[in-house]
C-alpha cells in the first residue's frame, strides 16, 4: 500500500530524478532517496521558490519574505528533525571520497531540481505569473505543514538509519 499523498507526488518526481545523478548511491535504495527527495523537496521548497522570486517580482518580496519567516518559524520543530535526519541518513547512504560533503551536495542537487520545475523553461512570463500569485500569504506555499508524508519519510528514513548503522 503506497503510504504517500499525491500531494507528494511533485517531490516524488523531484527525488527519482536526483537519484540517478548522484555517485557512490546505494541503488537498491529507491525508496529512501523517495524519502530524502520528499523531505528536502518540503524543507527547501519554500525557500528556493522566496530566493527565486525576489528578482522576478521585487514588488512581492517583502510579502514573500514574511511569509517565509512565518512558515520557518511555524514550522522549525519539523524542520529541525528534517535537517537533523538528513544529516545522519546521506552520509550512510553516499560513502563518497573524504572530504566530500555528501548532505551539502544532495541539498545542493535538491535546490537545482526545484528552481528547475518552478522555472522549466526559463519562461518569464510563467515566472512571473508565478511569483505574483505567491504574494499571496495565504498560498499552499507558505502553508504546508509537510503532513502526512514528511512525517511518514522521516519515520521511513529512521527505521532505514537504525538497520543500517552498525551496532
């Protein structure tokens, strides 16, 4: 049974991508990159969509900008699990080579493939379609209290940490 919403569905999609691109993966482990992506997908989505709009509509920022405050603070417990998981998953996940910083480059791939999809095509009009609609304190956007499916990645990415840290 698929535990997912399909309201999660965009970072679903956003996660297989970045699955592929990335060295060192486990590839039997679809499923905790859906996790990751789903996650960090909610995580840095609003802040992503705030930096990329500030210069599409700088008549919205301000709005933008306070909106995303509120949405940090409402939701900094969640947000702190997320980053604090994040940080102990990748690391098992990608061994990569030392010095690399593994969580840095996932968040990295993360943020690349949202400003993609908030911006295909490099469309102005769209993006400013966009960015305007987002003034709007109100939107999904600033809004989006991750549940159920950030709670249900970030059990899924625990029972995966546990069974995969030696003991």
């Amino acid at each position: 049974m698929e535990r997912r919403s399909s309201s999660s569905l965009e970072w679903l999609i956003v996660l297989t991508l970045l699955a592929a691109p990335l060295a060192h993966a486990d590839e039997s482990q679809p499923e905790i990159m859906r996790d990751i992506g789903a996650v960090l997908g909610w995580r840095l989505g609003p802040e992503t969509l705030e930096e990329r709009c500030r210069t599409t509509d700088p008549d919205g920022a301000e709005v933008r900008r306070k909106a995303l405050q509120q949405w940090l603070t409402k939701n900094a417990a969640l947000i702190r699990q997320v980053d604090s998981l994040v940080a102990e998953v990748v690391p098992i996940l990608f061994k990569g080579e030392p010095g690399a910083d593994p969580v840095s480059d996932v968040r990295a791939k993360v943020r690349t493939m949202l400003l993609e999809s908030i911006s295909p095509n490099d469309d102005a009009l769209a993006m400013q379609k966009l960015c305007k609609s987002e003034r709007d304190a109100q939107s999904s956007s600033w809004n989006s209290n991750g549940l159920p499916f950030v709670a249900e990645s970030l059990a899924a990415l625990y029972d995966w940490k546990v069974n995969h840290t030696p003991h």
